[in-house]
C-alpha cells in the first residue's frame, strides 16, 4: 500500500485524523521559533466556537450540486489577501453589495440560481514562491499574510498569537455580514437603493438600470400573486470561504459535530456526526500545495464540506483523477469544485483534456473558472497587474471550451474588491499602466475594482444571452 493509505487509487480504510496530516510532507510549512507559543494558540482555538455550522455548511454543499448539475452557477470573488484592517465597516459593506449587484446581472443572463461564496472571513493566508524577498537591500521574510505574520517590514516574525487574531477577525467579520443581510443590505423589494453612483459608464449604467427594472418587474409580480409569503426575498445568502492552507489553525476549527437532519453524510457513522471545517463553509486546496502524497489533501480528504481544488497548466490528467478519487472517494456530485487558472494562452490546449479525464472517471464536479492566476504579468516598473481582455479572454474560453465538450461553465473565481483601486488594467474606465500608482493598495496579487467586476458580469452575461 502506498504510504498515504491508498490501494490502486482507492481510499483504503486509512485512518484519518484533524491531525494527520501532520505524518506527511508539507509544502508553504511554517517554521514557528517558539513551539510552546503555537501550542497554545491551537489550544485556544479548539476552545472557541465554531465560526459557521454544519446546517450552513451542507445547505451550501446541496447548492453545489445543482452547480455542478448545469442548474446553478457559482459566484466566488473577494481580495487575493484579505487583511486584518479590512474588518470594518465600509470594505465589508461595498463587497456584499458588489457581489449582490454581480450576482443579479449574472441571474439575469444565466437565468439560473447564483452562489454566492465571499474570499472573506478567513482568507488571511498566502502561498509565497520564496521564503524571503528583497526589501531596500535587506533579506527579509516574505509576508505570508495577516494569519502569521505582518506586511509592515519590522513585523514579518511569525506569531503564533495572529493564528488566534485570524479566528476573532473572521467571525466579526461574519458577524457583520450576518447582521447586515439580516437588516435588508440585499433586500430585493429595493434593489434602487444598491447605490449606483460609482458606475459613471454612461452604457453600463444603462444596462444595469434596464437588469434592475427587469428585476423589479419580476419582484412586483411575485408578491402581487403572494408567491414572497416566507420573505424570502427579504435577503439572500454569502457562504465564506479561504484557502485552507495554515494547517494548524484549520485543524483547531476543525470539530466532530451532528449532521443536520436529511443531510447524507459524505462519511456515515455510528454516532450520526462526522468532521466539519468550522473556519469557512468553503475551502479550497492552493495550486502549490496540492500534492498526492502531501499534508494539505490529506487534511482536506477528512472534511465534510464541499472544497475546491486549484487546477494549473502542470496539472497532469491522471493526477487530477487521483486527486479527486482521494479526496472524494465516494463520487459525491458537486462535493468538490475544480478552479481552473490556466491563463489565456493555456486554457485552449489544456481544459478540454482535463474536462475529458474527468468525465471518463465518473466523478462529477463544478467547473469554476479563475481567470485571474494565469493572467498575472509585471509592467515595465515592476508592478504587477492583469489585463482585463486577458481576464475575460480566459473566461470567455472557459465558457466555449465546457460548451464544445458537453460540460457547463458552473461558476467563476475572482480576486475582486468593492472599493476604486487601480490594480487590473483596461475595461471600459480604460486603465493603463501609468495608472496603477493612483490607487494601488494590494498587499498581494491585483484585484479587480467594483468597476471592472460588474464589467466581467455583464459580459458573461451577455455571452449567455447571445
Ligand atoms: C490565490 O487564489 O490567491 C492563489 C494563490 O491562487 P493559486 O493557488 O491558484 O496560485
Ligand atoms: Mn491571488
């Protein structure tokens, strides 16, 4: 038997801990200087409360499946890395509503039911391609996000205390998110309040007036004919999610808890309960750590909740097979979500096979685009960024490459923020790279501002209507 506990690429019945992975190789591993320091941060955060609950969890998990089916699509956008300051009000305020407003035009052109899943709450975590960079002549440690360490230069020792700091940062800021869809923040009886002041596009603006009377249209006849009796469209749901990449803060918020009535269990047991990652209701496993034999797919093999796999171009189509057999062995519809980030020179050439491999193998997954990772270059001065063609280019081949094989595009992944940075370049403000400087506020990779990402909705939008 191979060493991870697998038979012919079968899950044999290894064991399976919130600590096992610990017993295998570990990529982006974090070296802390003091053990007693991270020991007692895991001790505190297994003391603390889950952050969101299994009846949450497996709703989501169940919309998946309609996603993965071809009758929902998946809407997953927020900051590359979010950062401690983020949690306040205005930030988390202007990302719901921009992930509502993309989310309506989306619904409109797909006519089908939208997800909505935030890169809040918890992503807090980054991959580095080196332990150390160059920073005004001195060899420092990378930042690796507001989870370990600081972006400030004098702040970059990892401290074990900001594991903890990222528990109590993720639940005010679900808190808030509750509180504020709770209190009629996405209130569909108004969609006219969503503010749509930023958008200065004379078109766009047009458009999306047209989609907000369209809605309004539906909405009056819904309640003329009594069919909002249970209010549901007083609000709608934003599911969190991050990537699972610090293993001991995702093993402290990892909990055995009782299944919600009606839900089959990915893993049955005697006692009616099984292992939920209670930090997000959504994971996703980065496209540097997803190794066969490595500790983060065994971590993410043990979980209730539905995950996500980052698919680059050195993904291999047999070890993405392999991939998916381990971490969901029982072939559970829409349980796992492949984001592809190819780029858009590369998503030609390789989609469709890895579309084929997966179709041959029974399992069926959302297909999730992210046209953001394999899109990113430097400009002339150094400063990274994305070209909004380049973006939709890869989106728009996803689109057609699922369509020509018989699958369907279920949803897109983006690195998006609701404020009027100046990061990605193009779209119809026609940013370039001299603009970058004006408001250039990433501490990772460029986002989207609130401009370009209801931009990128409109237009698959309209490639579903056309
Ligand atoms: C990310 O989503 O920010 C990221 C690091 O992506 P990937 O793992 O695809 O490189
Ligand atoms: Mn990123």
């Amino acid at each position: 038997m191979a060493p991870n506990g697998l038979t012919n690429g079968h899950v044999a019945e290894a064991e399976w801990a919130p600590t096992s992975w610990r017993s295998k190789p570990l990529k982006q591993a974090v070296l802390y200087e003091n053990e007693a320091e991270v020991a007692s941060a895991i001790k505190k955060l297994t003391s603390l409360p889950p952050i969101v609950t299994p009846t949450e969890i497996t709703k989501l998990k169940a919309s998946l499946r309609d996603a993965a089916l071809g009758n929902a699509f998946l809407l997953q956008g927020g900051d590359c890395a979010e950062l401690f300051s983020y949690c306040a009000e205005d930030p988390i305020d202007s990302k719901i509503k921009l992930l509502l407003q993309m989310s309506l035009v989306l619904i409109w052109g797909s006519n089908k039911p939208v997800i909505r899943i935030g890169r809040m709450a918890g992503q807090y975590a980054k991959p580095r391609s080196s332990p150390t960079e160059i920073v005004d002549g001195k060899e420092i440690p990378s930042f690796r996000g507001d989870i370990l360490n600081g972006f400030e230069t004098d702040a970059r020792r990892v401290d074990p205390e900001r594991l903890v700091s990222a528990y109590f940062h993720s639940a005010t800021t679900l808190n808030y998110v509750r509180g504020q869809l709770a209190s009629g923040i996405a209130d569909l009886h108004n969609p006219l309040d969503w503010g749509l002041g930023h958008v200065r596009d004379k078109d766009l603006q047009c458009k999306y007036q047209e989609i907000v009377h369209s809605i309004s249209d539906s909405l009056r006849f819904m309640k003329t004919v009594g069919a909002d009796t249970a209010g549901q469209l007083h609000t709608v749901d934003l599911f969190t999610s991050h990537e699972g990449l610090v293993l001991e803060y995702e093993q402290s918020l990892t909990r055995r808890l009782k299944h919600p009535a009606g839900y089959t269990p990915t893993k049955p047991s005697e006692d009616g309960k099984g292992w939920y990652n209670t930090s997000a209701h959504f994971i996703w496993i980065g496209d540097r750590t997803r190794q066969v034999e490595g500790g983060h797919v065994e971590y993410f093999r043990g979980i209730e909740n539905p995950i996500g796999i980052k698919v680059g171009p050195s993904m291999k189509d047999d070890e993405l097979i392999e991939l998916l057999d381990i971490v969901n062995p029982t072939k559970e519809i829409g349980k796992v979500t492949l984001i592809t980030r190819y780029g858009e020179g590369k998503v030609e050439a390789m989609l469709g096979n890895h579309i084929e491999a997966v179709k041959r193998s029974g399992h069926i997954v959302v297909w999730q685009c992210d046209p953001m990772h394999g899109n990113t270059r430097s400009t002339e001065t150094g400063i990274k960024t994305r070209q909004f063609s380049s973006v939709f280019s890869e989106l728009e081949s996803a689109l057609k490459i699922h369509k020509q094989h018989g699958s369907y595009l279920g949803g897109v992944h983006l690195e998006l923020t609701g404020d009027a940075v100046t990061e990605c370049v193009g779209g119809s403000e026609g940013l370039t790279d001299e603009d970058l400087s004006l408001n250039y506020t990433t501490f990772c990779d460029p986002r989207l501002n609130e401009k370009q990402a209801l931009e990128l909705a409109f237009l698959v939008a309209g490639h579903y209507r056309k």
